[in-house]
C-alpha cells in the first residue's frame, strides 16, 4: 500500500497583505468618478413624468415616432439606465 500524496501548504510568512492603494493619482480618479456620477445623478427625472399616461400619444408618423424615441431617449437616459440596472 503506497501513502496518498501530501497537499500543499502556504507559509503563512510568504503571504503578504497588499497596502492599500493610496496614490494621487487613485484620489483623483475616485474624485473624479465620484463627481461623475454624482452630476449623472443630478439629471433624473421625475419618476412621475417618465410613466406619465397623459402625455403619451400614438405618433401620426415613422418618422415622428423616431424623432419622439431619440428626444426621450436623450430627456430620460439616466432614468433608463437606473431602471436597466435594477
């Protein structure tokens, strides 16, 4: 009967922790991210005015109806993405 063959082990010793990152340049990138999305935030409409029920109607064209997605899509584009994103 031979012996099962042993597992490795780490050394504890060899394993170092990373310092955390605390460079310039990350604060700017965080800041800057943060900013970012804090003014993204900024831009959401009223939840009230995207399902607004009133204020749709059937477009009297293909061309109107385009028109009609690309002023929406550009008008409520954080709310979509908020809503994609749940």
């Amino acid at each position: 009967m031979s012996t099962p063959p042993l597992l490795p082990v780490t050394n504890q010793q060899a394993v170092q922790s990373q310092p955390p990152i605390n460079t310039p340049a990350f604060h700017t990138f965080f800041s800057r991210l943060s900013t970012s999305i804090r003014d993204g935030l900024s831009q959401r409409r009223p939840l009230a005015e995207l399902v607004d029920r009133s204020s749709m109607a059937r477009p009297e064209s293909l061309t109107d109806a385009l028109s009609r997605i690309r002023k929406n899509l550009a008008y409520f584009k954080v709310n979509y993405v908020a809503v994609i994103q749940l």
